[in-house]
C-alpha cells in the first residue's frame, strides 16, 4: 500500500490492478452484447465452518452472482462507483471509515448529476457496497484502507509494553504501568502494534464492561495478578477482537472472559470474541 501503510497480511493479490481487471471484463461484456456480472463469496453461516485447530470462522466454497438486470443495474454501478474511490484512497494512502466514505459518496453524487441515479438512501446502502466489494475481492475491509472507529479494548498491566510502528517507520514504545488508572485503548490496526512483557503474564482477562475493568484495575487487581486486563465494551469490534489475537498470538497466555450468565453475552459478545 501507497502513504507507508501497514499491512494486515502478506497479500498477494494487486488490488488496484485486479479492480481495473474487473471493470475491463464488465465493459468487454457490455460491448459484445453480453451481461456483466460480479462474484462474491456468500458470507452467512450456512457458508460458515469452524476448525478448532484453526481457531476462528472461515468461509466455504458458495458464492453470490450478480448478473446485470433492470433490478441490479444499480447495484453494479455502485460497487464500480465505490471502487474508484477505494482505489483512489489506496494509491494515495488515504483512509477513511464507512461513515466518510458515505458522505463523500453522497458529495460527489451532489456535484454530479449523471451520478444522481447511484444516490444512496442511507450508510446502510453505502455500508453493503463496501462489504459486497471486500468480499468479491475476497480481502479484508482494512486492506481496502477502511477502518472502523476506534472502540472497546481499554487495556491495562503493569508487565505489557506496546510497540507501535507508525507510518513514517518510527516505532512508539509504550509502558502500560506508566499510564496510572488511565487505559491503553489499541488503534484499530493491530498489525501495527508488537508486544513485550517485564514478567511472564499468567493470563489475560476479558471483561463485558469497560467499567467494571477500570473499577478492577483502580482497586489493585494488576497489582496482585501478573495479568493482562481488558474492556470490550459490549460486543466486540474488529479492533477488540484483533487485539485479543495479536496477545494470544505474540504473548501464548490463555485468555478468560467475564461476564453476565444470559443469553445476549454467550450469543453476542462472547460468540463473536470465540469467532
């Protein structure tokens, strides 16, 4: 990526070259009378499979066609008119989040009237492009530079140490026990981020409410405990469950979670931290 970004992965896959390999296909199809159609990977859970041994859900061998027609014409100009700007942003080095990228959508649409059919009603329309468009490519969200804001995932020890690699290659070094009762809250792009520890860490603990993590802390519970403590602030976001990775991943401590006994915490935030 352009602007010194950090990579999620090692990707293999050029994607500005591949989004103009595709929308040469739809205008060679167009020109020889034929109907263009886009392909992605159908994300739901009858596509979904779990591998313990891999740890995390992965998607199967189904996909969902999009084939040019009165009722989908606008759907294949979006997702091209989206593209250019995702594309834009990655030659550039530019990022944005679904809620920026919504409303440049809807400026450039304002400024334009040939664009004014591609008019977005809501984010959420916009929001379905943009995942439509990171599962064709088969690619993360964030390697499209969009990131989400930043949420949940207030962290506190006084044995981590966080090294973050910023854009221009300079690296922050972070002592958590330096920061008293205030939290680490991890950007939402952990792959910048490497982990050091002053004492082997027991274990890391994940908590429902930021709060009741912050009361834990101020009350010595990382004092008496050689452990990592996190908030995830109600569900999970990438960035939380990202981060909770990036610690079993570099640190090999068990994680443990801590919450309420119902059926919202086991179905939605703990299912989606275990996923």
């Amino acid at each position: 990526m352009a602007g010194g970004l950090l990579r999620i992965r090692d990707l293999k896959l050029n994607i500005p070259k591949e989004a103009k390999a595709l929308a040469d296909q739809m205008l060679k199809d167009l020109e020889n009378s034929k109907r263009p159609y886009l392909e992605a990977v159908k994300t739901s859970l009858d596509n979904s499979f779990y591998n313990s041994k891999v740890g995390y859900l992965t998607p199967g061998d189904k996909r969902v066609r999009t084939e040019l027609n009165v009722s989908s014409v606008q759907k294949l100009a979006r997702v091209v008119f989206m593209l250019e700007i995702l594309v834009g942003n990655l030659n550039i080095g530019a990022v944005n989040t679904k809620r920026e990228l919504y409303y440049m959508c809807k400026g450039l649409i304002k400024s334009d009237k040939h664009y004014r059919p591609l008019d977005f009603e809501d984010q959420v329309e916009s929001d379905s492009i943009i995942d439509f468009i990171g599962d064709m490519l088969q690619v993360y969200r964030e390697e499209l530079n969009c990131f989400a804001n930043d949420r949940g995932g207030q962290t506190y020890s006084n044995q981590l140490i966080v090294e973050e690699t910023m854009a221009d290659g300079s690296v922050a070094r972070i002592d958590l026990s330096s920061l008293g009762t205030s939290p680490y809250m991890p950007k939402n792009k952990p792959q910048a981020l490497r982990l050091k520890v002053k004492k082997k860490v027991d274990f890391a603990l994940v908590i429902e409410s930021e709060g009741t993590a912050n009361t834990l802390h101020t009350m010595g519970f990382t004092k008496r405990n050689n452990c990592i403590l996190l908030g995830a602030q109600g569900v999970p976001s990438n960035g939380v469950r990202g981060w909770c990775k990036l610690i079993q991943d570099e640190l090999n401590v068990p994680m443990y979670f801590f919450g309420d006994l119902d059926a919202y915490t086991l179905q939605n935030i703990f299912r989606t931290l275990k996923a």
